[in-house]
C-alpha cells in the first residue's frame, strides 16, 4: 500500500482560514480553556506530589513543576502550528508522522531505548529529555487512519473490507512494536482508538463486533501463553483481589484508593495530602496523578478535573459532529476516542476499578512526550474547529 | 453529509458520557460512603508509635534490702509466625538456633506453640504473634554473649530469631520469699483488652503471682509513647506527640527478710527432723509440706511468711522449661508452686479451741472460773480424748494448757443440746459458728495477695450445701454391693442425714476437727486478734509504695472490726496459752529455757488417710504481744513435737538466743520507710 500522499482534493469553501485576529476569534475558547485549566491544574498537583520529595532531597522543590511547565509551553508551540496549518494538507506529513513514529518504536527496541518502570519505552536524547515514541504513535495513527479511510468515505457510505484490512494492517505495525516493549496499556489504548475511528467512519457492526472479540481472545491467549511478562500478569492477579499481595503487587492499588478515599469531600488541602507528602504511591506525579487530586482537593477537586475533561470530549465530539469533512470528523473523533479511553483506565486504576498499567491522565499528568501529542490532539481539534461550517 | 455519521457519533457520545458517570460514581463512593475506611488506613499507613517500655518498679524489703531488682540480660527470641511463612516450617532455622543455644530443637518448638486445646506445657501463653523468649544470658555473660553474636552477625541464617537486650528481673536473695514475691509472665491476648491492663503493651510482662501480680498496676508503671509521622519507606518525618514514659514505683514490703530468712531456714530444718521422727502409726513421718507465718499482732503486717517447698523464682525468667513447670505444679513433689501460707487450707485442730472457750463463755453458758470434767471418753458421743487421758475436773486455763479435748466436747453437745439437737429449734444460737466467722474464718483476710482462698467454716449451711451436692453419689454408694460393708453403711448414714448437724459433728466443730479448714494466714489473724485485744486484722505485705520522684504512699493497716468477746476473756485466755509453752503444757517440751515467754497452741489435725497436721499457733511475748508466729507442718504428727520446735526456732531467730543474733531485735519492724536518694537508689530507714 502506498503511504504517499493521495492526489489533492478541491478545497472546501467552508474551509478557508481567515486573518490571524480572524483565526483567535473563531478558536474554540471553551476548549482552549478547559485544556489550560487542565494543565494549570495538573501543574499543581505535579507540583504537590513532587514537592516534599524533592525537599527531602535536598533540591528545588519546584523542579518538576518547572520542567511540567516548560513541556507545556512547547506543546503549546508546536500545538499552535498543528492547529494552523490546514488539517487537509496533513495528508502530505501523515506518512512521515506515521513512519517517524514507527521508527521511534523500533528505535526503543534497540540500545538506544531505555528501561523505566519495567517497560522498555524510552528513548534518551540528551539534555534530560526522554522521548516516548508510543505517545507520539497514537497520534500518528488517528491521522493515518483517518486519512485512509477519509479517502474512501468521500465517495462511498461504508469502508469496504479492503480498507478495514488496510487500516488494520497499517494500525498493527505500531500495535507489535508498543506490544514488544511491552506497554500494554498504550496498546489498549490504540485498539479503542481503532475502534472509535472504524466505528465513526462506518464500519459494519460485524466488523466492530469481531475485531473486539478478536481482542479479547487474542489478550486471554497472551496471558494463557505467558506472552505477557510477569510484572503485567501480577498486576492483573492483584487488580482481581488486591489485597493478595498488599506489598508487591495490589500495593500502589492500594495507596491509590487509601490516597483517594481519605481525601473526602473537600480533601486535605493542597500540600497537605499526608499519602502524597509520606510518598506512599509509586509514580505518582505520572500514572498516579489523579490520587493527588483525590486526596488534597477531595471529591470536590476530583469532580472538577472530571468536568474539565468532560468539557474537552464534549467540545471534541461537537467539532467532529460539525467537521467540514470525513477526514476531519474522523480525526476529531480518534482523538476524542483515545481521549476518553486513556483518562477511563487511568483514573479507574487510581480508583481500583481497571488493572494498573503504565497510562498518563491527558494534560494533567507530568511527562514531556505525552503532554506533546496531547496538546497537538487538541491543536488538530482546533484545526478542524477553525475549519467547520458552524463554528 | 447523512444522519449516519451523527448516529455513529451518538454512540461515542454515550460512551464518553458512560465512562465519566461511572468515574464520578466510583469516585463519590470512595470518598463520601467509604471514606472514613480509608481515612483510617491512611493514618495507620502514617503514624508509627515507637514504645519506650516503662521500668518496672523493684520491691524491696522493709529495711531497704533489695529483693527484686532489674537487670540487663540478652535474650534470645523466635517468632512463629515468621518460621511459618519458610518453606520448611522453619525446621532449619529451629535446628540451627537449638545448636547456637543449646537447648533441644523440640523443646523449643514446644515453647513456641501457642498454649490452648491439648496443648501441655511448656507453651507459649502469650499473644501468638509475637515473639517467643526462648533463651537469655546475662549481659556480662561471655559465652552468652558470644552465642548472640553467632546469631547476630549471620542474620541471614537466623530469619525469625532475634537477641536483645532486655530489662529482666533479678532477685538478689535466689529463692528468698519466692511465693511473696510471684513472677511475671507474659500479658495473653484476652487480657490486653480489660480495663485492669489498659495501656499495657501486648508484649508486656505482667505480674502472675505474689506481690507482682498484686502490685502490678503500681510496678509497671506507664510505657511512654511516641506517635511518629513515618513516609512510605519508614523515614520518620515528624512527631504527632509523644506521652513520657513513667517508670513504676518501688515496692517497699512489711516483709523483714532475715526474719524470712530465719522463717524459711526453720521450716526447711523442721520438716528435715520430722521426716526422721517416728509418726503415731510407727512410720516415719511423711512431713509433705508445711508453713510459717510472721504477723505483727497490733498491725497485721506480715512480716514473713514461708511455704515449703519452694522453687527459684528465676526459672520464669524467660518462661519455664517443660520439666521445670511440671515439677512445679506436680502434686507428687509437693507442688511447690502454691503458696500454703495463704492458699492451702487444713484442719486447725486444737488450735481452734480459743474460740470454742471464747463462744463457751460468751454464750453465757459457762463461767469463765468454772471448773468442768475432762474425762477419758466423752460418754454421749463415745468421743476420747487426744491421748485418752482423764484428767478429773479442771479448769478452763488447764483444759487449753493440757489441751482437754473432753471438756470441749461437753460444751458443744450441751450446747448443741440447747439449740435442740437432732430437731433444731427456731432461733438457732450456734454459739462456736458464729464465733469462728467472728473471727474471720470461712472469709479471706484480705490480704494483698492473690490466690487466698477462704477455707471453710462447717456450719450447718455448709453441710446442707454438701449434702445435696452429693448426696446421689452416696446414695448409690449406699447400695454398691462392690464396695466393702464399712463404706456402704458410711454412705448410708450420709444419704440419709448427712445434712443434719449431729452431736458428734458439734462436738468435733469444738476441737478444729472436721470439715472446718483454715489458712495459716487465716489461723495468725485469730491469734492476732487474741493478742491484740480483739482487733480482726487484715493483714499486709505491701507497706508503702515510693514513687520514682521520692514519694512515699503508705499502704496503711486495716482494721476489719472487732471480736465480740469480753477483755476480760482474752486476758484469760491470753494468760492460759502463756501456760502451754510451761512445764506441764503441751509446748513445753518445745520451749524449755528460752528467754522469751511464748504464749500458744498445740494442734494436731486428723486427716483421713494422712498422717496428723501439726500446728503451733502462738504470739510473743506473753505479757504484751508484738508478733504473732504461726507454723504448720503437713504430715508432720502432733503440733508439740514438730510445729511447736518450729516455731521456737523462729522466735529465737527473731529475738536472739545464746549463740544466736538477733534478726529483728525486739520484734519490731522499723518505723522509718526506706527512701528514694536522688539517684534512684534505696536508702534503708532513717539513712541518707
């Protein structure tokens, strides 16, 4: 198959991008603010959970909170060009975005990648900064899928098998890679950005239906033929019965839900969360993020950070709904679906009701790769918002 | 565009929609419905109490002689649960400590074993999470100190072990006081949760026996405690608030402890001669056990107070090997673990008869001058004499003197006659009952003790009691043709009025012969009270406690009340048994040529199928009673020849003699408490 951009298409009238002022104005400010006050909010509580550690270690306690920041601003950089640049000339990088990842992935597989936290996804460029291929992969896959599919759909209702095939074909060279690390939770991640993207694009329900019990099987198959490595089997025994093992395995299950269950209505306080300040739960500035939430701001804290999520779905579904083209409904629906899907197992594992797996809360969590697609996910939102018939 | 992208979009909708309830709802659930579940788990994660344990207050005696102390020893412990959780049961590891501390690996499987269902002793009476003392060493001890090290520097090897240094007691005198003393044993589980332990950890030692366990509250004082923030990894990062810990106070006893030394030396000699002195029978006497009691008469204050035998307090140190804890209770060896002076209960023969000629006179039925037969065989019940003697018509100062019990009989038939024999009358006086509680018997003295038990008084409440509580066996006795004609007429006779007080049961209510059975403490709180003038005592180990800043708390004496008898009638009797230690009494023999003029008596208690309980109740001097001395010998035939010498020794002990120092000159305890010096250190009484 080729991955060479298609021959361009006669531009949509309702897709023209006005003056810069034009451009501010007509930005989906709904969105915009509910993706800053994420981040603000996130800030802080990477601030919170990084605090006394980093005091105890006799450095700046503000260091991660810095970094947080600085990964931010350059998210935000490179989230502007993604929101500017016409959506429909991504067909000419999609390729390079897809193979530029495929090729990170690869990359992390040799000595050049790096091991954290038992999976094998990093790869160490210089300087302090880690690069997370698989981040960027979900991103490339979104755009390349809708890409694919966009192509047909223009013309026909639903994808035929061939392009089902295609796009499956094309979604599982990052899905074998990010499997080799293993990252597992990256992988669910991609199978239900697949889903949503097939889903909303028209896919028979036969095929929605098979490919999900495909899933299932094939991760019953991997855990019954040891294909899995033994960290990932534990943390799915512990997930069943977390009291098991509460100092192996169910243990950082186990601080979440103490972390978030102490927290109670209005929360300790920022700061004062005594399982953050105690450093009961492992990786909290990252995977963990959201026990923070729970336990310093209570469940009145913990709600808002649901709300403010809700608001960028919900503005990513009205911009899909409103998209001026089957490509750009496509994308804003990817990223809406791997969105949604990475926020539910990430917070249902600080709540213990999702397996733990190594998965970042989107804008919120620290970690510079992950806050990058993000925030290029929500510039492309952007993008295809500017572009829409009812802005 | 068609309404299929919108529809296919709807789904995603709910989905998102979907995800975010169920996030919110699970959420809601943890922090509003459970938690204050998880509140508590995150303060438990948080907060570590690190115990400081309280020294234990040490006891000393009333001169400031130390008698329990601390010390430092190494002790070597095993964890079960931990030796549970290895592959091999922790088999290995067991062998392994076992070959380091020299103790079979069996034996100590068996102290580790929780106590409880079949399980015999040697086990572990505490709670079964903790540690087991297994073995200690004396912080100066070098080999000891060299096998903690093996286990120490191989850590690895020894998972589940651990050596400490820990406070144990110490008891300067070996097995001086033993019973008085008690040990210490570990707090059970059941008893960490009572308001009399509240605050105790739960792997304390707690008092078990003697003063330990009476004192215990004010021994142990309070652990101090400190409420640590603690991270994840145990790194202490701040204090929540912390509680001082409060040593115990020290325990300062009325004991003297050379006069309990002399009291113990002169039990032990005794029952050595009795065990070589002929018994009635021809047999050489058994002499099992016996007692010595040391009162103060005007205080109650016990000033020793003996058991034999004895064991070293120091086997519990640590807990008791299965040999040692079986000996200690074993009945074939004299279980040396009860404390006779308080727990063990004997029939108080003649020694009873002071009350018997108190309740006579007080009755109003018999002059206090009067002069009564003393016959060989009391004719109404067929009732002889001790020796079968007659000796013509006395008086009441002879009749105790000599010991008649002929007279005694008279008084209880007649009186028994009065109160309408075989059918008892309204309004019943039974004079010598009533006299006998008078005096305290059937109750416990109260004294700062545990485990005293209340004898019995055999009145006619007691007998009914019996009779119906076991009147079904006796009654198929009655008929068991197995059983020889003897016991079937004895059973008859019992199932058909055993319980109706008879003349011949009155009659030996009279002379301490019965079912009637006292303590020796019970037995030295009447002569007490006759000494004294006819105050009931309660008597008392404990004589002040000193607080660790220098305060003394005196444990003052109790007075429980009065005999109902006359002055006149104690003086007289007082008088009398100043005549049994004289030529022509029946401690004569016993007190030949001692300086001190000893008023007492004789008791020789028959019990079926042992030989005679031997006593000697008596007070000194004569003329105006400081103490009271009681001794008994079990087995140990009649009180002049074997009691009566006992107690002689002890007085001249006591008081001095030719050859002989003083322990307590004048039979008087300091007046002065020891002090507390501002090093913590005892000063005795009236010493810097």
């Amino acid at each position: 198959m080729s991955l060479l951009p298609p021959p361009s298409r006669p531009a949509r009238p309702s897709g023209r991008v006005g003056s810069s002022e034009a451009v501010l104005w007509r930005l989906d400010w709904v969105l915009a603010l509910a993706v800053a006050s994420l981040v603000g909010l996130g800030s802080l509580l990477v601030w919170s959970a990084t605090r006394q550690r980093l005091i105890d270690a006799d450095l700046d306690p503000q260091a991660f909170v810095k970094r947080h920041l600085l990964n931010a601003l350059i998210g935000l950089v490179v989230a502007s060009a993604a929101a500017l640049v016409d959506y429909r000339s991504l067909h000419a990088y999609a390729p390079v975005v897809y193979v530029a990842s495929c090729l990170g992935l690869v990359a992390v597989l040799t000595p050049l990648g790096s091991t954290i936290n038992g999976a094998h996804s990093w790869i160490v460029v210089g300087g302090g900064f880690q690069v997370q291929p698989a981040e960027l992969a979900k991103l490339a896959l979104v755009i390349g899928m809708s890409m694919l599919l966009a192509d047909k759909r223009d013309r026909e209702e639903t994808p035929s098998a061939g392009d089902i095939l295609l796009v499956l074909a094309l979604a599982a060279v990052p899905m074998a890679l990010v499997m080799l690390q293993p990252d597992l939770g990256t992988v669910l991640v991609l199978v239900f950005l697949v889903l949503g993207v097939l889903s909303v694009a028209g896919a028979p329900a036969v095929w929605v239906g098979g490919l999900v019990l495909a899933g299932v099987l094939v991760s019953v198959s991997a855990v019954q033929l040891g294909v899995l490595d033994d960290y990932q089997v534990k943390r799915f025994a512990a997930f069943a019965n977390p009291e098991l093992d509460p100092r192996g395995a169910g243990y950082n299950s186990n601080q979440a839900r103490i972390a978030i269950g102490s927290g109670g209505l209005l929360g300790k306080g920022l700061f004062q969360g005594t399982q953050t300040r105690g450093s009961f739960i492992p990786e909290q500035q990252t995977d963990f993020i959201f026990t923070v939430a729970g336990e310093e701001l209570g469940l009145l804290g913990g709600s808002t950070l649901l709300a403010l999520l809700a608001v960028v779905l919900w503005r990513g579904l009205q911009i899909a709904s409103r998209a001026p083209d089957t490509f750009g409904r496509l994308v804003a629906a990817g990223v809406v679906a791997w969105f949604t899907f990475q926020s539910f197992v990430n917070i249902g594992m600080t709540l213990g009701i999702m397996p733990v797996t190594g998965l970042p809360l989107p804008f919120v969590s620290y970690g510079g790769s992950a806050m990058l697609a993000n925030l290029v996910a929500v510039g492309l939102l952007q993008n295809v918002h500017l572009r829409s018939r009812e802005p | 565009m068609s309404d299929r992208p919108q529809l296919r979009l709807f789904v995603l909708r709910v989905l998102v929609v979907t995800i975010l309830a169920t996030l919110f709802g699970r959420l809601w659930f943890l922090q509003v419905y459970a938690g204050v579940d998880y509140d508590r788990a995150a303060s438990a994660n948080r907060i570590r109490e690190v115990v400081e344990p309280a020294r234990r207050g040490e006891v000393y005696d009333a001169r400031g002689v130390p008698l329990v102390r601390n010390r430092t020893a190494l002790v070597v412990s095993i964890s079960r649960a931990a030796l549970q959780r290895q592959s091999d049961g922790g088999s290995a590891v067991l062998a392994r400590v076992a070959d380091v501390i020299d103790v079979p690996a069996d034996l100590l499987a068996r102290q580790i074993t929780p106590c409880g269902g079949r399980v015999e002793p040697p086990c572990w009476r505490g709670s079964p999470q903790l540690p087991v003392p297994v073995q200690e060493y004396a912080a100066d001890d070098p080999d000891g100190v060299r096998r903690v090290l093996r286990i120490e520097e191989r850590r690895e090897d020894f998972p589940g072990v651990s050596a400490e240094l820990t406070a144990v007691r110490d008891y300067p005198g070996g097995a001086l006081g033993a019973h008085l003393l008690g040990y210490l044993g570990p707090i059970s589980p059941q008893e960490t949760g009572l308001p009399e332990y509240a605050g105790v950890r739960a792997t304390a030692l707690v008092g078990r026996a003697g003063v330990e366990a009476a004192y215990d509250r004010d021994l142990r004082g309070s652990d101090g405690v400190q409420r640590l923030f603690v991270d994840s990894l145990g790194a202490v990062t701040g204090v929540q608030g912390e509680t001082a810990t409060q040593p115990g106070s020290t325990l300062v006893l009325s004991v003297d402890s050379a006069v309990q030394r002399v009291a113990e030396q002169a039990l032990e000699r005794a029952i050595r001669t009795a065990r070589a002195t002929p018994s009635r029978a021809g047999d050489l006497l058994t002499a099992d056990s016996g007692s010595v009691v040391v009162l103060e008469a005007k205080t109650g204050r016990v000033v020793a107070m003996a058991s034999y035998p004895s064991y070293d307090p120091s086997v519990f140190l640590g807990g008791a090997t299965p040999g040692e804890y079986a000996e200690l209770v074993d009945e074939a060896r004299g279980a040396p673990l009860l404390f006779r002076a308080i727990a063990g209960t004997y029939a108080p023969a003649s020694t009873f008869k002071v009350i018997s000629a108190a309740a006579a006179v007080q009755s109003g039925d018999y002059r206090l001058d009067g002069r009564y037969p003393c016959p060989a065989v009391f004719e109404p019940t067929g009732q002889r004499n001790f020796d079968s003697t007659a000796l013509g018509v006395i008086d009441l100062r002879t009749a105790l003197v000599k010991s008649c019990d002929t007279v005694f009989y008279a008084f209880a038939y007649e009186q028994w006659l009065r109160d309408g024999g075989n059918r008892p009358v309204a309004g019943l006086r039974d004079p010598m009952v009533r006299m006998a509680q008078a005096f305290g018997l059937g109750e416990r003295t109260g004294v700062d003790l545990p485990g005293e038990r209340r004898g019995t008084v055999a009145d006619r409440a007691y007998r009914q009691r019996v009779w119906e509580e076991t009147r079904g066996n006796r009654c198929a006795g009655a008929v068991n043709p197995a059983l020889p004609e003897e016991r079937r007429a004895a059973n008859r006779e019992f199932c058909e009025e055993g319980n109706r007080l008879r003349g011949g049961d009155a009659t030996n209510f009279a002379i301490g012969q019965g079912d009637t059975l006292v303590t020796p403490l019970q037995l030295a709180a009447v002569y007490a009270a006759l000494a004294n003038g006819g105050t009931i005592v309660e008597p008392h180990v404990g004589r002040a406690l000193l607080a660790p800043d220098g305060t003394a708390r005196e444990i003052d004496p109790v007075m429980r009340g009065r005999v109902p008898v006359a002055p006149e009638v104690l003086a007289y009797l007082r008088e009398a048994l100043g005549g049994v230690t004289q030529p022509g009494g029946t401690a004569a023999g016993a007190f030949a040529g001692s300086g001190l003029a000893v008023a007492g008596k004789t008791g020789s208690g028959e019990v079926a199928g042992k030989q005679d309980t031997s006593w000697f109740a008596s007070f000194a001097p004569a003329a105006d009673p400081e103490l009271v001395v009681v001794g008994m010998v079990s087995q140990g035939g009649t009180g002049g020849t074997v009691a009566a010498p006992m107690v002689r020794e002890v007085y001249d002990g006591i008081y001095g003699a030719p050859g002989r120092e003083a322990a307590l000159p004048g039979g008087r305890l300091p007046a002065l408490l020891p002090t507390v010096r501002p090093d913590g250190s005892i000063a005795p009484p009236g010493l810097p």
